[in-house]
C-alpha cells in the first residue's frame, strides 16, 4: 500500500472531526429525548457516521464569483 497523500489526510481528518461532532450532537440530542432530530441527523450523515473515508467522499470546490 503507498503512502497516503497530505490532502488525504487533510480530507481524512476532517471528515473524522466531522463524525466525532455528529456523535457529540447525537448524544445531545438523545439526553435531551429530542429522538427524532437524532434521527434526522443519523440518517443526514449515516454514511459519514459508519466510514471516514475520503476517497468515497464527494469533494466540492467553491469559488467565489468577483
């Protein structure tokens, strides 16, 4: 396996900090019996909440219109 390349792990890392803010918020919501906008948010982000993986992710690029 090559190693991984620093805008993977920029991409990789974010997306980790992106689920690790979804479980906070999970768990927020759940302590507050707020069930169904704990499920809106899991079924918003299943797909980030199961695999941090930057190469299946969709990347955007905005630029700004001068």
């Amino acid at each position: 396996m090559e190693p991984a390349k620093p805008a993977t792990l920029e991409r990789t890392l974010q997306l980790t900090q992106l689920r690790d803010w979804c479980m906070q918020r999970l768990s927020t919501l759940s302590l507050e019996w707020r069930m169904g906008d704990a499920r809106a948010l899991t079924a918003e982000h299943l797909e980030a909440l199961e695999v941090v993986d930057a190469h299946r992710t969709l990347w955007m690029t905005i630029e700004q219109d001068d």
